[in-house]
C-alpha cells in the first residue's frame, strides 16, 4: 500500500484528489489536513465528499506516509514541501511552486524570491506522458497547470517534430474551478453566469512561462507563444484551440501520422479522427487528454481539451504518484 497524505484537502484539487485516492486500489489516505477547518469531517464541508477528519497541519504526521500531496495555493506550498522532504515523505506539489526552474522566472512571475530555490534543480516537471523516466527516482514532483498540460500535450508533437515555423497563438477557455474555491469578485456567480470573457490575455498570464519552459525542452528557440485565457461559465474543463503556421511541406495526413505514433500507446491522450474536433463532453470527470487536428492555409488548428481538476491537476497526480512507485500507470484512474 501507499501511504498518503494531502495538505489542503478542503480545496477544489484536494477534495478531487481525495474522491480518487480512495477509489485507488494501493492507495491509503493517512491524513487529510486544513488549516481553516481542522477538528471537522471533510463531509462537512463538501457534502460531496468521504467523512474522514480533517487535521491541523501542525500535527500531520509526515513521517509516517509515503507522499504527501500538497494542494495548496502557491508560496504556501513550499515551507509544506521542505518540511514534508525533511521528515523523509515524497512530494507532489500540485501549486505553481516547483515548476519553473529559473529562481527568477519564478520571483517575476509570482511577486517574491523563491524561499527554497536549491529545490527547484532537483523538482520533476510532472507532464506525465514526457516525464516517465524521471518520475521513478523523484523525491519532489511539481505537477503541471491545467492550461499548461493541455498546450503541452496538444504543442510536444508538431515541436518534436520541427514543422512549426512561426508565432503560436493558443486561445484557450477554462471552467471556474480553475480559479479555486476562495471567492473573488470575477468567479462571483453573477459575474460568471451568462458571461463569456477573456483575462490576462497577450503575456500576461503565470502559466505563459511554464508553457514556454516546457516548449524550450523540445525545441531551443521556439516559436513566440500568445495565450489568451478566458472564464467559461461552467463549473469545470479547458478547451485550447492553438493555431501553429507550418513549415512547408507538412500537411495534415504528414502531421496526424506524428502525432497518431506519439500518443498510440498512451492510455491518457487521443488523438481524434480526423474531422473531430475536442469538447469538454470528450473529458469532463476523466483523466483524459483529447487533441483533434486540422491544417488549412498552412496552419495547424489543434483543439484540445481536459478537466482542469482531473487531468490538469489531481488525476494527473495520482498518475504521476503510480510512475513513482512502480505501480500501473492507470491504477484508480480508469
Ligand atoms: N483548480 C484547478 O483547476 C487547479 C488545476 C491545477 C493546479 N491548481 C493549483 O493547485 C493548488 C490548489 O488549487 P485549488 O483550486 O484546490 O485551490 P483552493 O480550492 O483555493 O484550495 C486551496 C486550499 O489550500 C488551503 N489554503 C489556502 N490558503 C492557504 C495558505 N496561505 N496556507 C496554507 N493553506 C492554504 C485552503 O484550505 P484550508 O484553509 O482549509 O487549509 C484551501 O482549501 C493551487 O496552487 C492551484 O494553482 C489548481
């Protein structure tokens, strides 16, 4: 069995994660932790989930679990990733804190100097699919955005493959979930509801130089990403649809033979027949990556889509969690 621990459980992730680990056949919750709710049951509240007791954060004994997820919002997670690696637990970090490897990228994008920046070498990226031989040996994995595992996903093969030949544009839509539990004026149901809009578009948005991190891995000098996120007024899911003008040469049978070979063995990502296109229905409550592809005037159309709360955080998780301990792949996820 693996022993497990989740700080932050009260969250939209955590409660996610939890509704999974318990479904796991080798997983074994021993501590859920909240700080703003210690003392209660997590049925009370999210009357969605299990009845297990949430402790104070102080009292979480890390020493006697396997790994700890943390769960919670960035820069609180790394005081919780040093201390639960000091007292000998492995970590999955679903913040943004162990994600970029720059100790600068980070303090540009995230306002303050990384508090344990000599941990930020040894972190695996956790975009599953590319990060299985690394997975096994890590003792601290940050697992992906929501919006950077679908660019990522939908991006890796036409990159691998050199038939990009200019500025990306990745127009991209979450649900509300995405934002997290903690109310603010722009996910308030009145601003939300019967609303369509966009935010942080251009380079403006934490998750452009995780993509763009991700993308240098596959080619050195990529091409330009711009990324314009919007709040879709459903609860849950991310559509992409990500425009990549070709090299000459690459048509849409050459490119959907890239991309069918790369992604034929993965039991997480599909790649659509041709003429499909991806929707939140292909995703929502699964693991699942669904990318379709089109070419016209010389440019790839990819769409994409995932659930934010599944594949672009706690399902990705407990998937990267199987990787680290040499366990199936899709355990508790399928
Ligand atoms: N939502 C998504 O789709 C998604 C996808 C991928 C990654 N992520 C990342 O995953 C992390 C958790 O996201 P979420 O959506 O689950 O957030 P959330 O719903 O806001 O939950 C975060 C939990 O962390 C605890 N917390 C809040 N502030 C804290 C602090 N300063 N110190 C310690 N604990 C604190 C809170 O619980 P208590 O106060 O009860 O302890 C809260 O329930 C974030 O870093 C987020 O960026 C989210």
């Amino acid at each position: 069995m693996i022993n497990i621990g989740i700080i932050g459980a009260t969250g939209y992730t955590g409660l996610e994660l939890v509704r999974l680990v318990q479904r796991h056949p080798a997983g074994q919750i021993s501590f859920l932790s909240s700080r703003s709710q210690a003392g209660k049951l997590l049925s009370q509240v999210h009357p969605a989930g299990p009845p297990l007791p949430l402790i104070r954060p102080e009292d979480a004994p890390l020493d006697a679990v396997d790994v700890v997820f943390l769960c919670l919002p960035h820069a609180a997670s790394i005081p919780a990733a040093v201390q639960a690696l000091d007292a000998g637990a492995r970590v999955i970090d679903l913040s943004a804190d162990f994600r970029l490897r720059d100790p600068a990228v980070y303090a540009q994008w995230y306002g303050q100097a990384h508090a344990a920046p000599e941990l930020l070498a040894e972190a695996v990226y956790g975009l599953t699919e590319y990060a299985r031989d690394e997975l096994p040996a890590a003792r601290l994995v940050a697992n992906p955005g929501c919006y950077p595992t679908t660019n990522l996903l939908a991006l890796g093969p036409v990159l691998q493959a050199g038939a990009a030949a200019g500025t990306i544009i990745a127009d991209a839509k979450s649900g509300v979930s995405g934002a997290g539990r903690t109310p603010k004026q722009h996910t308030h149901f009145v601003e939300v509801a019967d609303n369509f809009s966009p935010y942080k578009i251009g380079r403006a948005h934490r998750h452009v130089p995780e993509i763009e991190q991700g993308l240098r891995r596959w080619q050195p000098d990529p091409p330009a990403l711009i990324f314009a996120p919007h709040l879709l007024p459903v609860p849950r899911g991310i559509l992409a649809t990500i425009y990549v003008p070709l090299r000459p040469g690459w048509d849409e049978e050459r490119l959907r033979a890239v991309y069918e070979q790369r992604y034929q063995d993965e039991p997480f990502v599909q790649v659509l027949p041709a003429g499909e296109v991806a929707t939140l229905a292909h995703v929502n409550h699964t693991n699942r990556c669904v990318i379709g592809l089109t070419v016209t005037a010389g440019t790839l159309i990819l769409t994409a889509a995932l659930d934010n709360l599944v594949k672009g955080a706690a399902g990705q998780a407990v998937q990267n969690m199987n990787v680290m301990f040499g366990r199936p792949e899709t355990e508790g996820l399928l």
